[in-house]
C-alpha cells in the first residue's frame, strides 16, 4: 500500500475522520470486510435528513445538486487526504444511508 499517506488502515480512518470534521461534516469512516479490506468506506447519513432528495411526480427520488457537491467534496477531501487515487475513485466508497 505504497501509494497511501498511511501505513494502516486505522491511521488512515483516523486522519479521514479528522479533516471531514474540521470542516463539520459528521460521517462515519472506516473499512471494508472480506475481498472488500481495502475499500474506504465513508458514510455521510441519512440523505433525506439533510433535504438532500426531491422526490418527482411518481415518488421517486434523486439528489438535489447540494446533496451531490456534499458527496463531492467528501470524496476530494478524503482522497486528498489518504493519497488514494485511481480506478473506483481510489477505492473510496461514500455511502449516503442510515
């Protein structure tokens, strides 16, 4: 894992959890189990709790462009941070649920 900022994976959630924090966003972070160990998982919450779906004519929905840049920036900020980079955003997972 040469190409990360952090020898484990604990330092690397850690410092993940951190700088999203710095800049008040409440996520949950950590790793993936079984063939999916290396994957950095970030989970943003609920978005229906930030306003961040509109649902159309027909009940379903789809994100607002707020709900879009959040999970945009989550992912430069984490990416920036780790050093991941590459096929599947680095291996970095930003999951918006409960």
């Amino acid at each position: 894992m040469s190409w990360r900022n952090h020898k484990t994976h604990k330092e690397e959630t850690k410092a993940v959890k951190e700088a999203l924090a710095r800049r008040g966003i409440k996520t949950k972070v950590g790793h993936g189990k079984g063939t999916g160990w290396a994957w950095l998982e970030i989970n943003i919450g609920n978005p229906e709790h930030r306003n961040g779906i509109i649902l159309d004519q027909f009940g379903l929905g789809r994100y607002t462009a707020e709900e879009i840049q959040l999970q945009d920036k989550v992912l430069l900020i984490a990416q920036e941070i780790t050093g991941r980079h590459g096929d599947y955003n680095g291996e970095i997972m930003i999951l918006a649920q409960d």
